[in-house]
C-alpha cells in the first residue's frame, strides 16, 4: 500500500502554491497512485477518505467534505464485492482529477491575485516614498528663493504699506513661512484606500493609515475564515 505523502512534503510551485498536478499525478507518490496500488475495496475506501481528508481541511470544507464521505459509503458500502473494485477505482480517479482541476484553477486565481496586491503595494511605496529631509530642505528653500525673487521683481509696483501686509501673511504662528507648510495627498483609484502624508513644522512626515486590501471575493465560496496568507492549509 502506497502512503499517503504528509502536507509537509507536498511539491510546490515557483509561485509558492502547492503543485497540484505533481500532488496528484506522481507515478510513484501522487494520490492516483495511491488509489490505483489498492488491493481491495476496503482498502480504497480507507485510502480515499485518508486523501480528502488531508485536502479538505479547512472549515470551509467541511460541507464537501460531508458529501464526499457520503459518497464514498455508497459507492463502496461494508460488503463491496472485490470484481467491482476496477469501476470503484476508475470512479474514484474520476472524482479526485475533477479535485485536482478545482484546485489547480484556484491556484491560478490566488497568484493573479497576489501579483495584482503586489503590483498596487510597490506602486504605492513609489508615490508616497519618504523625501530625504536634507534634499527636502533644500529643495524647499530653492523653491522659496523663486517665489521670493519673484514676489521681489514685482516690488517696484507695490506700494510700502501692501508690501508689509504680504509679508505678513506669509508668516505663520510660530514665525516660519507658510510657504513651507506642504501637504501632499496621493489617492489610489483602484480601491486599495487614501494615503495622506502631512508635513509638520519640523518636517517630520506622518503616514494616515490606508485601508486594507480587500478579501479576494473573486475566488469561489469565500468566507470569512479565508486569510488566503498561505496555501500550506489550503
């Protein structure tokens, strides 16, 4: 009798999900050859109900793992006969690749998923990353010499008395000029939530929290105890 192969030892993708092809298609491991080394019709049913069991293991599962128990005790009751265990082992082929197939497919459909949050995370990082506060202060007071020669060249036209008055709007209550007081504001338009980065007097930035990805609603029966962290209990 071919052991069944621990989770543990299961093969893996680059992508860091199970290989479900190689999980079920080895020749001398995979779960199909497990089936087809049985010797009788106990022996099968033993052996199935000891594979969906290691597949189906979330809670989620529990309703279809419900029906494929069910099945299983029809398909090969107590007094199976042993000429029947060709068609058992056939059917229960037939029921593991429609499995394998499922699974292959949701596999496909976390990676999309993941790659997609990873591309909206690095994107975020590149338009919010942090200003060096050396290059910030420079750049700022670079700016602060345009806008003030400008504000200069126009001196000429401005009468002594308005000249004061904006010179004193541009000064704050603790002294410093308001021209320096910046607010950047990134929105991301896919859904992935506002992140605000606000400029203090002491250029010290502070991140406003963004809200969190959603669950990956696309993927079949979610509910709310898919983290989809990891596929080593999936």
């Amino acid at each position: 009798m071919v052991a069944i192969a621990k989770k543990s030892d299961w093969p893996s993708t680059s992508d860091g999900t199970t290989d479900w092809q190689a999980l079920f298609e080895d020749q001398e491991t995979g779960l199909l050859a497990v089936v087809s080394a049985c010797k009788t019709p106990a022996q099968l049913k033993q052996q199935t109900d000891a594979i969906i069991r290691t597949i189906f293991t979330r809670e989620r599962d529990m309703p279809v793992l419900g029906k494929l128990t069910a099945f299983l005790e029809k398909l090969i009751p107590e007094d199976a006969s042993d000429e029947r265990l060709p068609v058992m082992k056939a059917t229960i082929r037939q029921l593991l690749g429609k499995v394998k197939e499922n699974r292959i497919e949701r596999a496909a459909a976390f990676v999309k998923k993941k790659s997609k949050k990873s591309r909206r995370k690095k994107s975020g990082r590149k338009n919010n990353r942090r200003p060096n506060r050396l290059v910030g202060f420079f750049r700022r007071r670079a700016d602060a010499m345009v806008f003030l020669y400008g504000l200069l060249s126009s001196s000429d036209e401005t009468e002594p008395a308005d000249q004061q008055d904006r010179e004193d709007n541009l000064q704050d209550e603790d002294g410093e000029e308001s021209f320096f007081q910046q607010e950047a504001y990134v929105h991301h338009g896919d859904g992935d939530g506002d992140t605000e980065w606000q400029d203090s007097d002491m250029h010290d930035m502070k991140e406003g929290e963004a809200a969190k990805p959603g669950t990956f609603d696309d993927l079949e029966e979610t509910k709310k105890d898919d983290k989809y962290e990891s596929w080593e209990d999936y």
